[in-house]
C-alpha cells in the first residue's frame, strides 16, 4: 500500500485523472461538434415532415433500451404514428441489425431505416437495405470495420452515418448511442420541455450504464439527468426506481449498481427481454400497471442475482478440480451455464483471479458459446486478435468480446491465448495497491465538501481514493451499545458506525473480526452518499458515507 503520488488536495487529484484543469473539468462547454448530427437531424425532420415510415434497429443493453425510449418519446410527442422500434432477440438473433431483420423492412413506400447502438459494423445488412431501396441513417459509437492488412476503416454504405469512430478527430467522442439519439431527438423539443427532460433521463441512464467517459458533454448529460430522473419520468420508470427506493434522490452508483442490471437482467434472462425493459420504462399509464411492470423487472433481475450467484460456486469448483487458476488468462467452460450470465460471470472471476477470464457454456446448435472480459490495461482484443483462427466467430475490443468456438478446439484456444500472453508481454503480477490522499478524520469533513463539486465518479473521473486514518467506532444505543452491523445475506459485509461519518466495508467482516474487532481502523475507501427517506416524517437524508476497499489497524497499512 502507497501514495500514488504527490497529489495534496482533490482538486489535484482530480486534474490528474482526467487531464483536464479543474475548470474546465467543471464548465463543459454548451455545444460539442458532433460530424453529421446536422445532417441527421435535417435527415430525420423531412422524414417525419413527410410521413416516412421510419424503422428504429436499437440494441438490446441499458444502451440500446434507452436509446428506443428517446426515439419513443420523440413519436408521441409530434403525434407520429407510422414508425416501428425494434430490438434484437439475445439468443435467437444477437447483437444488432441482420440480413433478416432487412427483409422485415416493409417496402413500396418512403421509408428511413436508423440504425442506433449499432450498424457501424453492418456491412451486408445495410448493403441490403439500400439495394431494397432504403435510406438508411447509422447512429452508433462503436469502432467501424478496419481492413486487416491497411489498417483503413471500412463504413458500411449508409446515407448518413454519426459515429464519432468513424471519423477520428473530433473534439469528443464519449458519446453512447442513447447520448447521441438525445443530442438527436432533443432538437425538436422545446428547451426545458418534460419531454426533453425525459429524454435526458434516460441518456444519463445509458451513459453511466455503457461506462461512458464522465467528462465534457457526458458530465453534463449525467449531472443533469440524474436530476431530471426524480421529477421528469414516465411512471413505468418512476416505479421502478421505486422498488429501489430512488425515486426522489439518484446517484450515478446507484444507476451503475442497481437501475442498469435490473434493465440488463430482461434480456439476459429472456430472448426478448429487451422489448419487455422498452415496455416498462416507456410506459406512461396508471400506476397499478406501472406497478407490476417495475416488480417484474425487478424481480427477474433477483433470480439473475441468484442464478449468478450459484453458477460462480460451481464455476470455482471446475476451476480448482481443473487446475485453471495456473493460466493466463484463463478459459473456463462449463455446460448448462445460462448464456445470457456468461459475461457477468467472467467478469466476477477477473475480480477473483486478477487476469483476463473467458467463460463458455454449451449451444444447442454444438458450439461454445464465450464472452471475455479483461484486467486492468490488458488488451484483450489483441490477445484474441493473435488466436483469431480458432473462432468461428468473435468480436470486441480492448475491455470486453464474445466469441464462439468448436468444443474441440478450447484445449488449442487455452495454448494460444497462454503463448499470446507471454509474447505480448502481459503482466502476470498484480500491481500494488495505491491511495490518492491520505486523510485524517479532523481534515475529513473538508475533503468531502470539496468531493462534492466534482461528482458523479465513474469512468474517465474515477472515485477519488482515500486512506482515512484513526477513524473512532462509536457505540449506537439503536444496537444495543455495539458499533458494528454485520450486512449481507451470509453477514460477510460490516458497516461501522463512527460519531460523524460511518463506513461500509464490503467482504470485510471476518477480517475485522481477526482483527479483534479494535475500536481504531485505518480506512483504505472512497467517499459515497448514502440517502434514505424517513419512514415517519418522510423527510429524505442524504449523507456523506465512507465505502470501504480494506480495512486495517491503526499504522499497519
């Protein structure tokens, strides 16, 4: 455990994380040029000037969904019937649009075919389109198509494409695809309508959800979006930030931990699971109805919960039985694994194992089906890249990819993606832990008012890390005179109680037990807010709350 750096205050630490002087990190500017949005947006108004009919090919992630509720908003709004908004079946179909789904298209008419969250890489579907006759508009924020031996982009032959990939150098190019239909659909609503502000609701969603760059336009976006979420919203969403108890105060966690995987959980859970997220969150009905919709959202994402949990104790028995934890990275395959869990599993084992994780479970059709996620600055793309052979298909990039693979081939895929590691100089050794500020409880009021001026934390800003130092349990008479709350289905997480601030130390209770249970910690954590609304007076509390990573005893850090 050290100090990262020389970094003496927040606002240093902040400038060094996001390379930007703390006032512009502040004060993004009001309008960022995004290529073609112009175009899009002229595009976009005669076809509905016109009557087009108009075909939205959304994705079936937090993206995708809220990226579907913009455009939706948009219809209702102008009153405009003649559109249809379609999200791929996970399983049956897969990411994106397809030749079939092209075939779907009606013709003999005017029609406007817009591709969001997707399509940049859809060469033949959208070949398709336009041989049928269809203008085609592509929305999307994911990298183009690359020739393999120039290294040049290769745009699929689309009327208009906005994908700032597509067209490197612009000012910034964070955007998410339901960010980018706001900056699209916004434009023909009046400034500071409800609608707009629905709208904006739902792109915050999108944009904490997709790991977006929490910096210029993105904070923007957020900050005023989390707003936006407890006053402008349809009462299908309203519900269920209600089965989370947050309607009334939202954080960019609590989208990241809870509202985005209950989204997520539909699809994963269902082939059509992102029609059914579109239907809840969209709809603007009664509030029994509203209701029930939210409480089936949320109760899908508990038995994805549980199914994850059950299928990573099974997971970690393969592994040890299987010796895979002597890999890097490690490839893990287990039959009957849910598919649409693969990639949340691999990501829970690189938590565990610290290295790239495949997982990959058994497709009817005969083939493994795979997703990998990565660790730390590991690229996982140029790994695969390197056994790109094996694959009957795969694709991704630097974080994260899908892949599937004949059942006979995983022993050569493990060999490679080892001699991969090695050739390409991955790092095998975890880097050791560091800290940004180091914080005593007198100076900890302080540096919480001041961590306050730079949320939400997340990706591009990350959470500013502290080592609190001395911090004082103080014995609550609500727990019979103890301090400390055991948390968690199986009591593994601790919540300590403090005369000022209290703190949440995840997976950390047997080790504050092995400590003796002292009275003085140090805290390795970052700084959250915990809000709740009064039972009785239903005032709502929102305070500053310590999130612990570790814990230790006074000076042994």
């Amino acid at each position: 455990m050290k100090k990262k750096d020389r970094c003496t205050n927040v606002r240093e630490v902040i400038e060094r994380n996001t390379g930007m002087a703390a006032a512009e990190f502040l004060f993004p500017r009001k309008d960022y040029d995004i290529h073609n949005l112009k175009n899009a947006k002229v595009m976009l108004a005669k076809a509905l000037h016109n009557g087009t009919f108009i075909f939205i090919m959304s994705d079936y992630d937090v993206d995708g969904v809220a990226s579907g509720c913009i455009f939706e908003l948009l219809f209702r709004s102008a009153g405009y019937k003649n559109y249809r908004i379609r999200f791929p079946k996970r399983f049956s179909e897969g990411y994106g649009i397809r030749d079939s789904i092209v075939d779907e298209i009606p013709t003999g008419q005017d029609v406007l075919l817009i591709t969001v969250d997707n399509g940049i890489t859809a060469l033949s579907p959208i070949r398709k389109a336009k041989e049928r006759g269809i203008q085609t508009m592509v929305l999307d924020h994911h990298n183009p198509v690359t020739d393999p031996v120039t290294g040049e982009i290769i745009l699929p032959e689309a009327d208009l494409i906005v994908d700032q990939h597509a067209f490197p150098g612009q000012g910034f190019d964070g955007y998410c695809g339901a960010g980018l239909a706001y900056k699209l659909c916004s434009a023909f609503i009046r400034p500071g309508h409800p609608v707009q502000e629905k709208m904006l609701g739902f792109a915050a969603m999108a944009t904490i959800a997709d790991v977006m760059p929490l910096v210029h336009d993105n904070r923007t976006i957020v900050t005023n979006g989390l707003k936006a979420l407890t006053k402008y919203r349809t009462s299908g969403t309203e519900e269920l930030l209600k089965t989370y108890a947050m309607d009334r105060y939202l954080t960019a966690p609590d989208i990241g931990y809870y509202i985005g995987p209950s989204i997520n959980a539909m699809s994963r859970m269902n082939d059509d699971g992102a029609r059914m997220a579109f239907e809840t969150l969209i709809y603007d009905g009664s509030t029994e109805k509203a209701r029930e919709l939210a409480e089936k959202m949320h109760s899908t994402n508990q038995q994805r919960k549980k199914l994850t949990e059950e299928s990573l104790e099974s997971i970690n028995s393969v592994i040890k039985e299987e010796g895979l934890d002597q890999w890097y990275p490690m490839c893990v395959y287990q039959e009957g694994l849910h598919e649409g869990l693969i990639g949340i599993l691999a990501g829970e084992l690189v938590k565990s194992y610290k290295r790239p994780v495949l997982v990959f479970t058994y497709n009817p059709e005969g083939f493994l089906k795979g997703s990998g996620r990565s660790f730390q600055d590991i690229n996982l793309y140029a790994l695969l890249h390197a056994c790109g052979d094996l694959f009957l298909k795969w694709g991704g990039h630097a974080e994260a990819a899908g892949m599937s693979i004949v059942p006979e081939k995983l022993p050569a895929l493990r060999e490679a993606l080892a001699k991969a590691f090695e050739e390409q100089g991955c790092p095998k050794d975890v880097p050791e832990e560091t800290y940004d500020l180091d914080v005593t409880m007198e100076q900890l009021p302080e540096v919480c008012y001041e961590l306050a001026y730079y949320r939400p934390f997340g990706q591009g800003n990350p959470p500013v890390r502290l080592l609190v130092r001395d911090f004082c349990l103080d014995p609550k008479p609500f727990l019979e005179g103890k301090s400390i709350k055991l948390m968690g289905k199986e009591g593994h997480h601790i919540k300590l109680f403090g005369k000022d601030y209290d703190a949440i130390a995840f997976g950390k209770a047997e080790k504050y037990q092995n400590l003796s249970e002292p009275e003085h910690l140090d805290l390795l954590c970052t700084v959250g807010q915990n809000h709740y609304v009064n039972k009785r007076s239903g005032v709502l509390t929102i305070k500053d709350q310590l999130e612990c990573e570790d814990i230790f005893l006074p000076g042994k850090e």
